[in-house]
C-alpha cells in the first residue's frame, strides 16, 4: 500500500510554501540591497562653478505603503484586488534623504520621492503578508494564493528563476576547436554584472586571456602589468611544482617586457591604440575596472588579480598534463539561480547609473537650472517618473539588462497546479536555436533539484526546466560572512 504524503505538502506548503524564495529575495533586495546601492552613490556632484564646491549628500531610503494617486490629486492606500480591477500598478512610493552641501557648509535635509517601486504580492510591503484568512476572504482575496508575482497595469506578472554559471571560479574543459587544447572560463560577478572572461592553452603551450574588449592576450603580459615583473615571481605565482613550471616557461617569450608599465603600454599596442598616454590610460582603466571585477576595481586590488589569474593557469596545466578531471559545466554545484531580488538588483542598478539614468538627469537638470541663475529645490530636479517608467516597463515586456527577454511572464492562471508550475520555472540562458546536446540532457546532479520530466517538447526541450516540488533556493552568504566563517574555522583548528 502506497504512503499517503498530503500531509507532508499540506505542511511544507504552510511552513515553507512553494515560492518563499521569491519574496525573501524581494524582501532582501528592498530592505537591503536598494540601501547599499545608495550608500556606494553617497553623493552626487553637479559641475555649478558659479556657486563654488557643490555637492548633494544621499542619506536614508524608505518606502511607502502600496498606494495609487487619483486623478484629484489624492494619495491613499490600495490593495492587489483594487489593482486587478482597475488595470494599475501596484506599486509603493520610495523616499530618499538629500542635503545640499555647498562650500562644507550643508543645507536642511529634505525627503524627496525618487519613483514608485512595483510591490511583489505577499511580501513584507504588501499588507497580506499579514492578514489572517477571514481577513484575506473579506478583502476578495484567495487565502491559499501563494504571492510571489507583480501586478503591472492590472496584469499578474512574475519574474521567473534565470539559470546562470557559477560566478567567481575556475571552470576548466578539454576542447578541441583549431588549435586550443584546454579552456578555463571565469565569470567574474560585481554587483550584478558579469564579466567573462576566456582563457586558451594552444598546441604550443602557449596561454592567452579573452575579456571586456581584449581579443587573445598572452597572459604573461597581463600578469606582468599586474605587478608581477620577474620571470621568477610569474613562474613561483603560477606553481612551484617543476613540471607545471616547465609547461610554463614558453610563455615568457610572448612579452619583451621588463617591468608592470613596459608591460602596459604592451597591453595597449595588444588594443591597437596609437598614441602612447592614452594607451597607457586605457591599459591602467582596463585592468582596474574590467578585469576580475569581483577581486576589486582599484589600483590596490591588482596583485590579488595576478595570484587568481596564476591559479588559473595551474589549474589549465594540470588539466593538459592529466593530473586532474576537467570540470563538467553541466554539474549543478557549477550552476546558480538569479532570483527576484537578483533580477530587480541588475535592473535598478541599471536606471540609477546608466548613461542616461536618474544620477545622470538629477546632475543634467540640476546644472541647466542654476546657469539661469536660480538655485532649484531638490524634489524639481529628481525626475521620479523616469525610475517608475523603466521598472514598469521592463516588468510588462520582460526585455531585462543585457537584451534578455523572456525575464518577466505574465502568470499563468488557468489552474492552481500550473500556476505552481509557472512560477517555479527556471530558464536557462542558452540559446534554444542551437543544439547544445548537453546542456539539454538530464543530469544526475538535477536528482531531487529539477523535476526529471517537466521541460516542453519542441526547441526548449531541457533549457526550460522546472524546481521539484520540495525544492529550496537557499539565499547564500556574502563575502564578509564567507570571510568569517573561515577564520573562525582556522582559529579552531579544522582549517588550514
């Protein structure tokens, strides 16, 4: 006789619930992450000579309750239903504290609406999340109505799970296209944004790099540019096993260079720049902001570039000489999962400090008032609209940062069971035009993850995947935790 498991879903879904990690994530990204975006801007410097030193001071963020303005003007409070209904956004109002700081001396701070932020249904913002069931009926609410998704223009639309590679580690494979042997990807993420970077070993032995705009660099070049300036110091970097340093000492040849700005203005002539200052300049910039962007993005942070780049290296060789397997990138331990919090992070990020985004307007506006010889109040220079467009916008198309569509969906409805399903779907970045036979094929690692039979027949067969029905996206932890973590496990004893 078969176990009766009811009471087992009937408890995960109450205690943990099918989609609780697309709300923690949200939840994390308003209550956290928007806070530290502002904290990094810290301030914003219009150029107004007229006036002497002149800066604007960001200081604490807020959001409103979900509310909607009417046409008389009036501000009140609303609810998902009113939403629906009424074809609006729900959305909640965000404040920001500003202080005009002119020549050290600072003005009276003022609380200026910056946008409205789309409210995910059930989280902390929405009043839900704290209504009992009689509550929930009374309002014209399912009770058992999971959240998790947006209403945009009365229109339910969910972000779904983006299926991406891991970040920040060495991924090595054999490869046989011309005549590359071994690969080694990195995908180095800060802040959201990934920077790819490719490194070859060639038949010769010879290692080059690939990233941001450089096309097949030797990697010697950009280890010596990195601060690494003898023969000695690269090859004690790379290993100090004979034999890796033997598949190595090739690569010293590619460079005539002999110390970090001969080894520069190489790495500029690599990108074809004729003019020697300028070349250096954009050498310095490239490596500083481009090159394994989550080690740090300052002068300071490029000897730690060159050690990860030499370990990357190692591990390439001992790929070529056989002592160690090639990575499997279709292993899910060398995968991870963008969530709600994750997607919206990349995207407000995207409208604040953008070319043209909401910094770069309060600056613009800011300037072209005070040449007319008046000093404008902040609230008249913060084009609110343009924050609450953009979000909207992304959100009712799905078009995302980067030219990826397909990010946000509009929710299927037409039973419970497939709003579930929709709702744990997860994408995958890969292109469903291309065969990719590998990617596409079920993988033991998937067991208990991914649902074994749930993926569409047809040309996303195995790209789009769905979450097993009592599977958990676990947040993860930050730099600072990892960091503390490990010393307390070395202070006791059970690292080394």
């Amino acid at each position: 006789m078969g176990k009766d498991f009811t009471p087992l879903f009937l408890a995960f879904a109450r205690e943990k619930g099918f989609v609780r990690y697309q709300i923690d994530s949200y939840n994390e990204f308003v209550t956290k992450r928007i806070p530290k975006i502002i904290k990094e801007i810290k301030e914003i410097k219009p150029e107004v000579p007229q006036l002497g030193e002149f800066k604007i001071k960001l200081g604490k963020f807020k959001i409103g309750p979900p509310s909607i303005k009417e046409a008389d003007g009036s501000v009140r409070k609303i609810l998902p239903m009113e939403a629906r209904i009424r074809g609006l956004t729900y959305a909640a109002p965000m404040y920001l504290e500003m202080t005009p700081v002119l020549n050290g001396i600072e003005s009276n701070t003022t609380l200026v609406n910056f946008g409205d932020f789309p409210v995910m249904v059930k989280s902390k913002l929405c009043p839900l999340s704290t209504m009992s069931r009689e509550e929930l009926e009374e309002v014209g609410e399912d009770p058992d109505d999971p959240g998790g998704y947006f209403i945009i223009n009365g229109t339910e639309r969910i972000l779904v799970l983006v299926e991406e590679i891991a970040p920040n580690r060495i991924i090595v494979e054999k490869t046989s296209s011309g005549n590359v042997t071994e690969i080694a990807r990195i995908h180095s993420e800060k802040d959201g944004y990934i920077q790819r970077h490719l490194l070859e070993r060639k038949n010769d032995g010879v290692i080059t790099i690939s990233f941001a705009n450089v096309y097949k660099l030797p990697v010697v070049i950009l280890l010596r540019a990195l601060g690494l300036e003898r023969d000695k110091d690269i090859i004690t970097a790379v290993s100090l096993h004979p034999e890796i340093q033997e598949e190595f000492y090739v690569n010293l040849l590619e460079s005539e260079a002999k110390d970090a700005n001969e080894a520069m203005d190489e790495l500029g002539k690599h990108l074809r720049i004729p003019q020697k200052k300028y070349r250096m300049d954009r050498a310095k910039k490239l490596i500083d902001k481009y090159l394994l962007p989550h080690l740090g993005q300052d002068k300071g942070s490029r000897l730690s570039k060159a050690m990860f780049l030499a370990k990357a290296v190692e591990k390439l060789i001992k790929l070529h000489i056989g002592w160690i397997e090639e990575d499997d990138i279709d292993h899910y331990s060398n995968k991870r999962l963008k969530l709600a919090g994750d997607l919206l992070e990349i995207l407000f990020r995207s409208i604040l400090l953008g070319k043209w985004g909401l910094i770069t307007r309060i600056t613009y506006n800011y300037q072209k008032l005070t040449r007319r010889g008046r000093l404008p109040p902040l609230p008249a220079i913060v084009e609110s609209d343009v924050l609450t467009n953009q979000i909207v916008s992304a959100l009712a198309i799905g078009t995302w940062v980067g030219g990826r569509t397909g990010v946000s969906q509009r929710l299927e409805r037409s039973s419970y069971v497939k709003t579930m399903s929709h709702m744990r779907n997860v994408l995958s970045p890969l292109s469903s035009t291309q065969e990719h036979f590998e990617a596409r094929e079920l993988h033991p690692t998937h067991w208990g993850k991914l649902c074994a039979s749930e993926t569409p027949e047809g040309a996303t067969i195995g790209l789009r995947k769905y979450l097993a029905i009592m599977t958990e996206v676990t947040r993860g932890a930050d730099d600072k935790e990892n960091k503390k973590l490990l010393n307390f496990l070395t202070s006791k004893g059970f690292v080394k």
